[in-house]
C-alpha cells in the first residue's frame, strides 16, 4: 500500500477499550499487549506532532440498568460482577494530562457521548483508530466516523478481535470506509 500523508493537527488517535476489564480477554491476531504497545507509539508520536489524543472506555452504572438489552438470537452470558478496576484504561497507554477520556456505555463511541463535539470543536478531519475488539468497538465507532465524514485510518495491528475471522472481517470493509496501515506507516508518516 502507498504512504500516507495527514496533517497531524486535524488529526485525532481515537483508541478503543484499552482498558483492564477487556486487554485482560485472549485476543487475535494479535495479543492485547502488542495493540496497547502500538496504541501508545502512536499516541506518543501524534502528541508530539501536536495531534489530539482521545481513549475511549466502556462501562455501566453500578445496577446495569444503562446497559444494552434488546433481544437477540445470541443470548450474552449474564453479568458477571466487575472489580473496581474494570473501567480503568492501562497505565501503559502513557496518558497525559492532555488527553481526552470519553466513557461509552455501548459499543460505538459516539452515540450519547461528547465525542464528536470533542472532534468538531478541534478542527479534527483525520481519525486514527485502534483498539479492542476490531467488530465490536472499533467497527462500530468507524461506521459512525465514516457517516459523519471523517477520513479514517484503521491500523491494522493495533486492533484485535476475540476471534479471527471477526478482525478479518472488519478489515475487508475498513478499506471501504478509509486507508488501512501499520503502525509503522502511521509513524513513518508522522517522522516524515
């Protein structure tokens, strides 16, 4: 695939759910490990250029009455009780002061968050995105960025999916709805 080219200051890093609760679950094809150590290169190199940086996590109020409901042919397993800690992004994102947090409460993260207000508000046309799990989260957010114009860039091994037939199967729309990279390409077109 070509280079890219974007200008970091319109650019945001949106990562999904890099948080304890879901980078503990086995993930494919790669491990949760590798996406938040390419996750974090990324978000390094992009703060550096003057690039926004916003980590989205998941999570529902204490009694659950927030979570989603409807009724499915594949019925979710009942809740399990989550430690204090669930929702809490990893420490080896490197956060900063300066970073945007936004909480979902669903699987994409701009229905009834700030994000896109968090976007517009910063001149932002460039999402790069990453994170956990590549057909749940990151799918679901991309379809929302791609429906309200943003140029996208999905890099490829800095998502992951529970299963690989799911990752690769979000990739083969990902080139529909933007460019799909590397971590070293992002970078490479950060240096350059």
């Amino acid at each position: 695939m070509p280079d890219i080219s974007f200008d970091p200051v319109t650019t945001a890093l949106v990562a999904i759910d890099l948080q304890h609760g879901i980078v503990n679950l086995e993930t494919v094809p790669y491990g949760s490990a590798d996406v938040v150590a390419h996750t974090a290169q990324i978000a390094k190199a992009l703060r550096a250029a003057g690039g926004t940086i916003i980590f989205v996590r998941v999570t529902n109020s204490d009694d659950g009455a927030d979570a989603l409901a409807p009724t499915t042919d594949i019925v979710p397993p009942a809740p399990a009780p989550k430690p204090s800690y669930w929702a809490e992004l990893v420490p080896k994102l490197g956060i900063k002061d300066s970073d945007i947090i936004v909480t979902k409460r669903q699987w994409g993260a701009f229905y009834g968050t700030d994000l896109e207000l968090q976007l517009r508000r910063r001149g932002i046309r460039t999402i790069i995105l990453t994170g956990i799990a590549t057909n749940i989260g990151v799918e679901s957010t991309a379809r929302d960025a791609f429906e309200r114009g943003f140029d996208q860039i999905f890099v490829e091994d800095a998502t992951a999916a529970l299963n690989a037939d799911a990752h690769k199967g979000s990739f083969a729309l990902f080139g529909r709805m933007g460019r799909v990279r590397s971590t070293e390409q992002v970078l490479d077109a950060l240096a350059g």
